[in-house]
C-alpha cells in the first residue's frame, strides 16, 4: 500500500524521532523513504547544522536497513514545499512531529501541523514526542471509537508499524456511560459492554491475526481521553495510534476533540494518523 513514504525534518529533536517511526513503516512496506527538510527564510546557521545532522543520521541507519533513501534540502515555506512535493512524487503518507507551541495551546487552531493534517492530499501520521528513546515499541495502544474511516489502510498502518518493531497490539474500545436525568450515569457491566463491541474491532482482530501481529482486545468505559491516558500509563504502553479524520480535524475548530485532550496528557509517546484524501 506505501510505496513512498516522506519524513519532514527540521533542526528539533523531536523530528528526528518522528522520521525513525516513517524509517520502521517504510522497512516494512519495502518502500522508499524521502528524508525532507524545508529551511525556512532567514533560518540560523547552527539550526541549519542540526537539521543536517539528522539528515545524515536517518541516511546512514536507512541505508543499515536495506532501506532505499533520498535527503532532500530545500528553502521555502514548509507547507507549501511540502504540498509539492508529495504531489510531484505521489507520496503515501507524511510523517512530521508536532512543535511544542502545538500542545501548549489548541492544537489544530493556527499551527503547522494542523496546516499539514488537513492541507496534505496524502496520508499523514503526525507524531507527539513524549520520550526521546524508545521508538522501537513494545506495545502500542489503539483506542477504537464508532465506526472507522478508511479501516483498510488503518490496519495496514498499524500491522506495518507493529510488524517492524516486533510490537504487541492492544485493539482498546471505549464505551460511554448511559446517561439518565434523575439517576446520574450507569455503567454497562462486562457482559454487557462486550455485546456492544464494534464490528470494526473484530474486522481489526481478524486482519492482526491473519498477518500475525500479536494483539489482545480490551474493553472499559468513561471519558475518552481519561480512559486512554489511564491504559497508556497504567499498562506502560510505548506508543499510542489515534485515528483522525478530516471532518473531525476541522470540527476541532469549533467543538474541540478527545484526540487534542490525549495529545496534551499522553504519558507516552502518540501518532495522529489521518487516512488518505478520498
């Protein structure tokens, strides 16, 4: 499904991680790997050196992998180089990391990420770095909710990602209480929550086991974003895979998201993964 997948770099650290999480989807997609950095206008040269820097770390350990890898430097404004470029090269999917101004206020409200999440034709996994090491992970959290969009590639991206890695996939389904006026809210109980287990995840279980991704399926209810932080922290997961889509990105706006509140509390490291432009 990945054919070309390219990781934006610039002089923080945290991009370097971001690029080495394309570098383990790209090994097992036996795709080629676009290393970009776009120098903003003015950019200060020891900025300009670290950028370098990654880029020729990320090159050397592509190659080390068998992976076939091009470094790419270019002056401009990142979104519209980037836009480019994945329409010049019919790119898959963009891997760039979140900055911390991203977390500090609305997310998706006036930021480079949001203009990559929404503006980009291709795939987009956006990435919160929480720990620096660990981008090998051991076990990665998927919170499931309502009906998935474009479930084909989703599972493909996370069958790809565990597959690399060696990693543990946890499918974690939440359901909301029942809400009534004079009685507060009622929690299914077990038997009853799994009666209302998704098709989606049983669909996800089935395309795991059929590629041999080890996995277990968990059920729990309450806030969305309080149950995914609390499972991530208490079960010491490594990585946490959100799906986003671009209504919900753009409903954000106005309503906010479940996704932004993990984004800003997640104890673990996080991908905002947004399927291709239908």
């Amino acid at each position: 499904m990945y054919k070309k997948i390219l990781a934006a770099v610039n002089e923080f650290s945290n991009s370097e991680v971001a690029a080495r999480y394309a570098l383990t989807v790209a090994k097992s997609s036996l795709a080629k790997l676009f290393l970009v950095f776009v120098a903003e206008e003015g950019i200060e040269k020891d900025k300009l050196r670290h950028a370098e820097s990654a880029l020729e770390r990320l090159f050397i350990e592509a190659e080390e992998n068998g992976i076939e890898a091009e470094c790419i430097i270019e002056g401009g404004e990142p979104v519209k180089k980037i836009h480019g470029f994945v329409e010049e090269h019919g790119i898959d999917i963009v891997f760039a990391a979140t900055r911390r101004e991203d977390v500090k206020k609305r997310f998706f409200v006036k930021t480079l990420s949001r203009q990559l999440m929404v503006g980009l034709p291709c795939s987009v996994a956006m990435v919160r770095v929480v720990r620096m090491g660990g981008i090998h992970p051991g076990n990665i959290l998927v919170p499931l909710r309502g009906r998935m969009t474009n479930p084909d590639e989703r599972e493909y991206f996370i069958a790809k990602l565990a597959e690399s890695s060696g990693a543990k996939v946890t499918l974690f389904y939440l359901h909301e209480p029942i809400t009534h006026f004079f009685h507060g809210e009622r929690h299914l109980k077990p038997v009853q929550r799994d009666k209302h287990i998704p098709h989606d995840m049983e669909r996800f279980s089935d395309y795991l086991h059929k590629h041999k991704i080890p996995f277990e399926k968990k059920t729990g209810y309450g806030g969305i974003a309080r149950g995914i932080t609390l499972e991530a922290a208490f079960k010491r997961n490594d990585l946490i895979v959100m799906g986003a889509s671009e209504k919900s990105l753009l409903n954000t706006i106005v309503k906010g998201n479940p996704v932004e509140d993990v984004l800003r509390h997640t104890p673990c490291n996080m991908i905002i993964f947004r399927t291709r432009k239908s």
